[in-house]
C-alpha cells in the first residue's frame, strides 16, 4: 500500500508541476528499478529528452512495480493460507 502511495504522490505531482518538479525522487526511483527495468530506468532519467518520454517512463515502471507488489502479496496469502491448511486457488 505504501508504494502505491507514493507511486501516486508523484504521478500527481508529475500531472500539476512535471518531471523535473520530483527531479531527486525519479532519480531515486531509477537507480532501484535499473536492474529489471534498465530502458525505462534510463528513460525516465534523460533530462535531455522529451517530459513524454518521462512521464512514460514512469508510467511502465509505476505499472510494474505495483503489479509485483501484487504478486508478492498473492503470494505470501496463498502461503500463508497453505499453512492453515486452506486452499484458495487450485
């Protein structure tokens, strides 16, 4: 949940005042997603470039990561109904 928070946060903050305006925190944001997500990585941090470009960049990564924090919670539910012995998907 808090990802998402903060995933939001910025999209609103790229939405009124652009890129630049989160400058440090795309920043931030690219250096941990470079190892999965290097081209959008690398996108999302061309200050040179094209503010669509970034603001997609964002886009896919913030799609990314919400979807794998999704699984991650999937996955530690189903385990821990496993472990109740509950089943909730065949």
């Amino acid at each position: 949940m808090e990802l998402k928070l903060t995933f939001d946060h910025l999209a609103d903050v790229i939405i009124s005042r652009g890129t630049a305006a989160v400058r440090d925190e795309l920043e931030a944001l690219a250096a941990r997603v470079r190892p999965a997500q290097p081209g959008a990585a690398e996108a999302l941090t061309d200050w040179e470039g094209e503010e669509i470009a970034r603001e997609r960049a964002f886009a896919v990564i913030r799609n990314e990561q919400l979807r794998a924090e999704a699984l991650e919670q999937l996955h530690a539910t189903q385990a821990a109904s496993a472990a109740r012995g509950v089943a909730l998907f065949h």
